[in-house]
C-alpha cells in the first residue's frame, strides 16, 4: 500500500510569489491534514479537509489556503511568500474515523529567499 | 486550549540504557494522546497512542508509554536503548471532537552513544 505522497520535495521561490503544493494521501484515506515545520515554532496545525470540505482551521493568514478534490488529492497554497514562510510542509492522511493516527508524508521543504 | 510540553530539548543515552522521554499536557476535555518519531529528512511515524483504556499503551520498537491523568503526564521509555532509535521525537495531544488536529510539543532529540 503505498504511503503519503507529496510534491514537490524541495522548492526555492523569492518574495511574493505563490506556491502550490500537492498531497496525495493514502488509497481509502479521505482525511487530510497540512501542517507546518519550522525550527522557531515547530510544528503547526494549518488546516484539515475531509470530503472536499475544510473540517478544521488553524491559526494562519488567510495567505494559507487548501483545497481538496473528489479523490481525496489535496492541494495548499500559499500567496504572496514571506521569509518566515519557510519551512517544511507536512501532509497526513488519515481514515474516516480515526482517532488521530496521522500517516505523514515526508514532505516539502519550501524555502522563500 | 490544549498544550503539551516535553521536557528537554536533547536527551543523550548510551547503547543499552533506559530510555525516558518526558511529556506533560493541558487539555480540558479528556485528550487523545500521541508519541510520534521522526528521521532526518522524513515525515512523522506514529509510535504509539493512547485514547481511552488501558492506561499503559505499547508501540512499536519496544516503546511504551503510561498516561497519567493526575500528573498530566504521558512519558515514553524504552528499557534499552539501540543506535537506531537516534531521531527526534514529538509528543501530540489533541481531543475526541478534533482527532486529526495534533498540538505537537517541541520535540526532543535523541542521541544514542557507544
């Protein structure tokens, strides 16, 4: 069964531009999460979609977005990059009644210069 | 709000000797409870959990861990430690009504010596 697959794993970009990063979760998962890494803060919760629908939002700029399509693929966006937008991107999936068993990808390490 | 808090940043064993990593929370509602490992230049792996139950929980690759609801705590041990279990290491809370959103601890890295 093949695991959590995210892309791309390693990405440079300048201020202000945008950035998409894809997630494709486990086969059967329909839950996803994102979450962000970064040496400062950790990791964060960013936001979770279940069944193309935002199930929970953490506490992030409206600059963060997701979406999730009918396959369960999920995409986050990020506008108008800072600095501190650096870090490492996190998606998990999970099953449909799970209480919190998060399988991770390895990620995608953004770095904003 | 829910917290968790791991004490000690960097916790350094020999080879063999026990292994005790700290995690204390703050939930007001009963907390689903996580231990997770990361590799360098990985994602995260789920060591073990707890959710309701038995209050002593066992994971993979011989770690443990015993949630302790009147110290807050939920500390991960392993009796002997191996040069493999070097990584770092997260503990996570979160609740019943919002299972998939983790509050991770800061982490804590783990060295194993000769």
């Amino acid at each position: 069964k093949a695991g959590v697959t995210q892309t791309p794993r390693y990405l440079i970009k300048t201020r202000g531009q945008q950035v998409t990063l894809s997630c494709s979760p486990i086969s059967g998962h329909r839950s996803v999460s994102w979450y962000q890494q970064t040496p400062g803060q950790g990791l964060q919760f960013l936001f979770e979609y279940f069944s193309e629908t935002q199930r929970n939002k953490g506490n992030f700029p409206g600059r963060f977005s997701g979406r999730q399509f009918s396959n369960s693929r999920s995409e986050m966006n990020v506008s108008t990059l800072e600095l501190g937008d650096s870090a490492l991107y996190l998606c998990a999936s999970s099953s449909q009644g799970s209480t919190g068993e998060l399988f991770f990808g390895e990620g995608s390490r953004l770095t904003v210069l | 709000a829910q917290s968790v808090t791991q004490l000690g940043s960097h916790v350094s064993v020999s080879e063999g000797a026990l292994v005790l990593l700290r995690c204390n929370y703050s939930s007001s509602v009963p907390p689903y409870l996580f231990w997770y490992v990361q590799y360098p230049n990985q994602g995260l792996q789920l060591l073990l959990k707890y959710t309701t139950g038995a209050t002593l929980v066992k994971g993979i690759n011989g770690f443990e861990a015993e949630f302790k609801k009147s110290e807050t705590s939920f500390h991960l041990t392993k009796p002997s430690a191996h040069m493999s279990d070097a990584a770092e290491y997260f503990c996570a809370v979160s609740d019943a009504g919002t299972a998939s959103k983790l509050t991770f601890g800061t982490g804590t890295r783990l060295q194993v010596t000769l």
